[in-house]
C-alpha cells in the first residue's frame, strides 16, 4: 500500500471537480483560419528535458502533433492565456511541444490530443483540454495548481467552521463560494490571492451548503436575480485574528455586494482593512475622508456634545452589518459649516442633518434629520445603490487587456508593487540559487553564506532580491556567499528549513548553527551583517596599534568602518572566565555587532585611558553625537546580563525616533519620552536632554527621544496626540506603554531642575496622566501562516493503480521542525487538515524520450524531479 500527500488529495478534488465543470460551446470563440501561437514558449523535443527541469515555476506544455491544430478555439484562448501569465510575476511558463518529429515516445500516445500537462515541483498533473473553458479557465486553474498547497477546497460547512477555529486569534480568512471552477470569478479568486496571501488564509467551495451561517448582501429582489436566495458566487473576508480562541464568540464577517471583479474586490479588501469607523476633522471648505479614493457609498453620522456616545454605537452596528460595503464617518456637528454642506450638495440646507448618506461620486446625497430611523434609512440607501451598479455591471464584458489594466490600477496603492514595476525584475545572474540537491553540500562547503528565501511573485521579495543583486556587485568576486532560494520551486528546501514568511534571510557559518537575520530590508544593513559575518564575530587584538586601527576602521579592519556600533572587551587573560562569558554573547550576537578582545598588559592600557580596571567592556556608538563611548567595569555574572547591557548600550543616549531606534527603544521595555519640535528647536534643547537622557538610562527609568515636527511621522505624531498649535512647539510627551497612558509636559520652557522633578513623578505615576493609548496589545497587522507545513503527509489507504479506497482522519499532529534560530514570529502552529471525498485518481504519466525508452526497461523520467 501507498501514502497519498495531502498536495494530492487536493490536486485529486481539483481535477475532478473541473472535471464536472463542463462549458457550453457558446463561450468558447468561433474557430479562425491562422491560429496565433506567437505567446507560447516554443520547445523543441531535445529542448524538453531541459525546460522542465529548469526550476523556474509551474509549467504548462501544450503538445502538438500537425500545423493547423485540432482544437484551434482552445489554443487561441490558451494563447490569450498564456499573454497574460507571462506578463505578470507568477513565475509560470506556458509552451507548446513541436511532436512533429515524433522525438519523444510520449508524443505516440493519444491522451496529448484533449489534454495539456501542468508541472510543479517535480508534480505532472493532467488537465482536458474541454474542461478549460476559456482564457479565464486556463489561467484560474494553472494559478490553483500553482498554490494547491495554499487554498484547500471546502466541503463542508463544518470544515469551514473548523478552519475558523482554528484561525480565532492567529489570521484572517478569505472565503469564496463558485459555481464552477475555471469560471472567470475562479480566476479573480486567484489573481486576488496571489496578491493578499500573506495577509489571508484563502479558501473557497463549490457547495453552496458550505456558506450556511455566513451573511448575504441584503439587496432588493427586483426581478433582476440580486435577491438573497440566488447561488451566485459571494467572497467573504472572515476576521478571526482578534477573535479569542475558545471564547464562543464567532470571526466578524464582510460580504462583497457588487459582481464578482478584480477592482470591486480590491476595494472591498480596502475596506475591510480599514477602522470600523473613521472621526473626521473637515477643513476650512471641505469635508476629506479616508473613503475618498474608493469607490465606496459612505455615510455621515453628525453629533453634538451629548450624542457622540450614541453615534459610536450606531456606528459600531453598522459596522457589524455593513463592512466592507459602506465607509463609515461621524463627525462633530459643531465644526461643519455652510460651505462644507454646499460641497456636499446640500445648498439649501442651513443646520446639519444628523444622518447624511453619500454614493462614491458624492452627486447624490440623502440626509435623516434624527437617529431615530437610521437603520431602515442607510439599508434602503444601500439597496438602492447597489442594486443600481449591478444592474449596470450585467452587460459588461472583461478583454484581456481591461483585465491587465485593472491589474494596474488595483497595484498602486502598493508602494512596493508600484516600485518593482518601476525598477524592473532584479538581475540575479550572480546570485548562486540553490537546488536542493546543491544546498547541503554547499552549505558544508561554504564558511559563510547569506541565503535569501523567497517567492518570485512577491513584490517584497523581488525588492529585497535587488538589494542581493547590488550586492553581489558590491562583492564581486565572492560569487558563494550570497545565495538564493525560490520556495515557489524547492518547497521541500523551505519547509525543512521552517520557512513560512517571504522574504526570509538566514546566515549560515560552517560547523555553526544558523541564525535568522532580524534587521530591516536595507542594502546598508545587510551589507554591515554580511561584513561582520565574513569577518567573524570574535577578533583578537595584540596591539595597541591593532586597538586603535580597530576603533578607527583602517586595514585590515576596514570591515569596521561603516558600523555604528562595535565592542571591544579587555581582560587579563585568554582563559579567564570573564572572557569566556564574553565569547559565548558574542557568538550569540554574531551578525549584530563585532566583537573584539584584548588581554594583558595591553588591555590595561585601554583600561586606563577610559578610567577602568579589566575586565572591562566598552561599548562605542559611532551614531551618537551626545556620548558615543560607554566603558564599564566588569560587573556581570551570566550571558545574559552581559547581553543585556551590549543590547541596551547599542542605543544612542538621545536619538531621532526613525525606524531603528523606534524599535531599539521600544525593546528596552520602559517608558519613552519624546521631545517634538523643529531641528532648531531641537538644537536649542539639546544640551538639556542629552544630560537628562543620560541621567535617565543610568537609573533605568525613562528612555529619551527626539522627532522633527516637519516630518511626515512628526506630524502624523502631532495629530494622533491633538497637538494642532505650533507655537507650543516643542512638545514633551512621555509614553507608557505598560499601562497604556501618556504624559505631556504642561509647557514648553524646559530647565534641568525641573524636568528632573517631572520626570520622577512620571515615573511613580504621582501625576495626573493626559490620556490613554488605544487598547489592545500590540502585535503585526497580519500573522503569518505556516502554509508549508499544511503539506505533511496524512495516513491514507489507496487502491493500488485503480484509486482510493477511503480518507481516513489523523488524530495525531504533526509538529514542524523546530527552529530556534528563527526570529519570534505570530504562527499558525497547529495543522490544518482538508478532508475531502473519495475521487478516482489523477491522470498521470511519465514523459520518456524515444532513446530512454531504448536503454531502460519500462518508463523511464527525463528528470529527477518528475517522480510521483
């Protein structure tokens, strides 16, 4: 008996679900007299083995056996298809196979007539020609093959609910009912979830019955199929992330109203990302909302004084019935004037109404002058609305080029997206890519090697992958020591390695484990780890010239130069316990920081100049204008104080809040006081703050910042915080972040003596607090999921050669790798199993040139990775 996977249970449903799917002829497009190939990669039969062991992404082969083909409605639309997946960043590759020359014994069987072959990693999965139904087929279902592992097929709604369950506190769902697969809303589907995969789980069904429990868009039946009980296809964001696990409370939900494209449902994701509701702060003659750029109804809830509570819990209501559909804004009623209503079309209104509903082109307004109706009012006004656009939308058509043009346009509120467009595809010629044939012994060989994991259809991955590129220039000659792998291709590489996030970079160092780099995607950065890495950790230093040309940068530790932060330890001798303890956080902290020791008469040299007796550890911070050098004596027990003190010290006494020392701050774990103002400001106060700031970290208590007000973080700062008079400029405020308040200073003149006084009775909370920060626990937007680990395999019984007997359920679970090395990250860490009906088996074959079939008794593979 075999073990089937859990990847091939999948592929099974998928086949044989499209497989039922049959299309009427209609939709395919009359025959033409040239069939145009001009956008298939032409293979050529001793081209073949080649092309599909390449390991650049899913495969379709097309084979072909006369000029004029037999089926030319389907290779037109393969052609069209295969336009369009070449154009973007799935990594797949679409060819036809010239079996004229009959060079491949393959080529003789009939089955190459009605169907075309997908492969991936290593995987033939055979597709009929008439279950592709169009274009919008053909792509759908190679994208599905492509991340079968990711988007299991539900059929159920308890498999639903179970998926749910075990996304409640962890990620959030995107759900999708279709009546066929391979139908053009199958293709938006998956065209979507290569875009949000790392920030949903996404799922689909072709069983209405699955959906039970989940809400339906609450349109009017006016004759024309919008009413609730039509079984058209409905996408579903399920928010589970903040939903307790074992707290009986179900994820909430959001219901796409409008028909099924890429544009409405990239609005639709827009706004289910956005706040519940969003407080709106009008301009001299304008009222602005965060809704304005998407084509999304909104409404207006005004209030006074006395309302804003009730306002609220309207708006939380209508949140719960309508996320994702409507944009939701309340807005004080006081601060709206006349020319504020005129700009909303209201030119005969005087007095604000209380309820004021807007279309996304704002041509159309209506208003409820109380609360009293709000409910029936907004749901009628949505009705209208919505059915309206979907009247509309029914005659509508979608060509390939619309399609790539929604493509675009639904890109560029991705910075990253819009970037890579810009720069281009990064040259990775001189980027070595790993196999997984090649990586363990390269691993073995190399005594230092960055390994850069990734997905070639992530913009964040392709951008981080530039860096690599320029990189690589940057050590031109040392073609080993950077590396590559596409987890697209070599799934098996990342999930042995416990790869779940993209990108995701690891240093590897002969005879050492590992370690995950934690910094920021910046070619500086990944330049100054490579160098420390490259270099080694631990430096020995014999001589006072060596200390000094350490501490300068200058040959041969230049590697030195352009690091912010570097250590030196003196001791009395090699083997004092004082120095072993420093070598052990060093190897702990290698790739972070450079470590070098110094002993004897020489260390005492150092020690002196600075004041100290050895052991001694000195910290210099090249980044630190105030007081770039701490040397202490040596007073730690264990690697952890010591790493403790290097981590805390690594942080300049007064910095700029930026992306680094806002996280270096944070890590501390102890309040932090920023001072907001201009740079001249800033200057001004200065010599005040670094004395304080330095008093301050020597006692432990608060952590010292500063931030330009004119920066686009100042001011978003400013805002978050009510600061909108520049004249009390600057502004200290102290954050707590352990008791969720903060404090701002009552005046802007600023003395020694008195912030002294201030700052202790911040710190044993004897002073009135100013307010409090949002609730909840901090933690990433999105977690991420452990989609790889969803392909262990499951115990299963199978025919042999005929199929499956049954599915039988794993009570056991199946732990992943463990991975000390890799940074602390939110995972999903308990599998989640698909169980899905007994199905007959797959089509499959093995391609064989007609030589092999020569040589070899049986079939034989062309290629290692095309093994069942």
């Amino acid at each position: 008996m075999e073990r089937l996977s859990l990847f091939w249970k999948i592929v099974i449903l998928f086949v044989v679900v499209i497989g039922f799917t049959l299309v009427s002829p209609q939709r395919i497009p009359p025959s033409r007299s040239n069939v145009d190939t001009s956008n298939l990669l032409d293979i050529k039969p001793h081209e073949l083995q080649k092309f599909v062991s390449s390991g650049s992404g899913l495969k379709l082969l097309y084979f072909y056996t006369n000029e004029r083909p037999t089926n030319p409605e389907f290779v037109e639309e393969l052609n069209k298809a295969a336009a369009h997946l070449h154009t973007q960043k799935y990594g797949v590759k679409v060819a036809k196979v010239d079996c004229r020359e009959h060079g491949l014994s393959f080529c003789k069987e009939k089955s190459i007539q009605s169907n075309v072959f997908a492969l991936r990693a290593g995987k033939k999965i055979s597709l009929p020609m008439d279950t592709l139904q169009d274009r919008h087929g053909i792509i759908a279902s190679v994208l599905h093959i492509a991340m079968i592992d990711k988007i299991p097929i539900l059929k159920s709604v308890t498999e639903r609910q179970d998926l749910e369950d075990k996304c409640k506190g962890r990620c959030n769902i995107l759900f999708m009912f279709l009546k066929e697969l391979g139908s053009y809303e199958h293709r938006v589907f998956m065209e979507t979830a290569m875009r949000v995969s790392d920030k949903y789980l996404c799922a689909l069904t072709t069983d209405y019955d699955t959906t039970l429990g989940l809400s339906e868009p609450d349109l009017q039946n006016d004759g024309e199929n919008h009413g609730k009980t039509e079984k058209e296809p409905k996408l579903w964001a399920l928010q589970c992330s903040n939903v307790e696990p074992q707290s009986g409370h179900s994820c909430l939900q959001a219901v796409h109203w409008m028909r099924i494209d890429l544009t409405s449902v990239n609005v639709f994701l827009q706004a289910v990302d956005m706040e519940p509701w969003v407080e709106v702060k009008p301009s001299s003659d304008r009222i602005r909302t965060e809704y304005d750029n998407l084509e999304l109804p909104k409404v207006f809830l005004t209030y006074d004084k006395n309302e804003k509570e009730q306002v609220i819990n309207i708006a939380n209501q209508l949140n719960t019935l309508y996320r994702g559909a409507l944009g939701i804004c309340i807005i004080d009623r006081t601060l709206i004037n006349k020319n504020h209503l005129k700009s909303l079309g209201l030119n005969e209104i005087i007095y604000p109404p209380g309820v004021m509903f807007l279309q996304p082109d704002d041509t159309r307004v209506a208003v409820l002058s109380g609360y009293q109706d709000s409910f029936n009012f907004i749901r009628e006004q949505l009705q209208q609305y919505y059915t309206g656009v979907l009247n509309n939308m029914n005659s509508a058509t979608y060509d390939e080029e619309s399609f790539d043009e929604e493509y675009f346009l639904l890109n560029q509120d991705d910075p990253v997206a819009l970037t890579l467009r810009r720069i281009g595809d990064p040259n990775v010629t001189n980027i070595r890519a790993f196999t997984d044939k090649t990586m363990p012994n390269l691993l073995e060989d190399l005594p230092v090697a960055m390994v850069i994991f990734y997905v070639d259809w992530d913009p964040e991955s392709l951008i981080v992958l530039h860096m690599f590129a320029r990189l690589a220039v940057r050590f031109e000659g040392e073609l080993n020591l950077l590396a590559r792998v596409n987890c697209f291709d070599w799934t098996d590489i990342c999930h042995n390695h416990n790869i779940t996030q993209y990108p995701t970079i690891r240093l590897y160092q002969k005879e050492k484990q590992p370690i995950t780099y934690k910094g920021m995607f910046d070619e500086n950065m990944l330049w100054n780890t490579l160098l420390i890495f490259k270099q080694g950790s631990s430096v020995k230093l014999e001589t006072d010239k060596e200390v000094e040309t350490f501490m300068k940068g200058e040959e041969p530790f230049q590697f030195t130069r352009n690091l912010n932060v570097i250590i030196l330890g003196g001791f009395s001798n090699y083997s004092c316990e004082a120095l072993g303890i420093y070598r052990q956080v060093g190897e702990e902290l290698r790739g972070q920081f450079p470590f070098a020791s110094v002993v004897g008469d020489v260390a005492e040299a150092v020690g002196r100049k600075y004041s100290v007796s050895i052991p001694f550890v000195m910290v210099t911070r090249r980044n630190d204008k105030q007081k770039n050098v701490t040397v202490v004596s040596w007073d730690f027990s264990d690697c952890t104080s010591l790493e403790k003190f290097i981590q805390e010290e690594s942080v300049p006494i007064f910095p700029e809040v930026n992306d680094l020392t806002y996280v270096a701050l944070r890590q501390l774990n102890r309040p932090l006081a920023i001072l907001v103002g201009s740079t001249a400001q800033i200057l001004r106060e200065e010599q005040i703050f670094s004395k304080l700031a330095f008093e301050q970290r020597q006692l432990k208590q608060i952590s010292l910042s500063w931030l330009d007000s004119e920066s686009d973080v100042g001011v978003a700062f400013l805002k978050n915080y009510n600061v909108t008079q520049k004249e009390i400029l600057p502004v200290l405020t102290v954050i707590n972040y352990k008791e969720n308040v903060f404090y701002m200073h009552p005046n802007n003149s600023y003395s020694n003596e008195e912030l002294e006084n201030w700052f202790s009775l911040v710190s044993n909370s004897q002073i009135e607090i100013t307010g409090h920060l949002p609730e909840g626990k901090w933690k990433p937007l999105q977690p991420d999921f452990n989609y790889l680990k969803r392909m262990e395999q499951e115990a299963v019984n199978i025919r042999e050669h005929t199929g499956m007997d049954k599915y039988e359920r794993r009570e056991d679970s199946m732990e992943a790798k463990d991975d000390s090395y890799s940074s602390a990250r939110v995972q999903v860490s308990d599998d989640t199993d698909i169980f899905l009906q007994q199905t007959p088996d797959p089509v499959t074959e093995t391609f064989t040139t007609s030589r092999q079939a020569q040589e070899t008794e049986g079939p034989t593979d062309f290629s290692s990775h095309m093994e069942l």
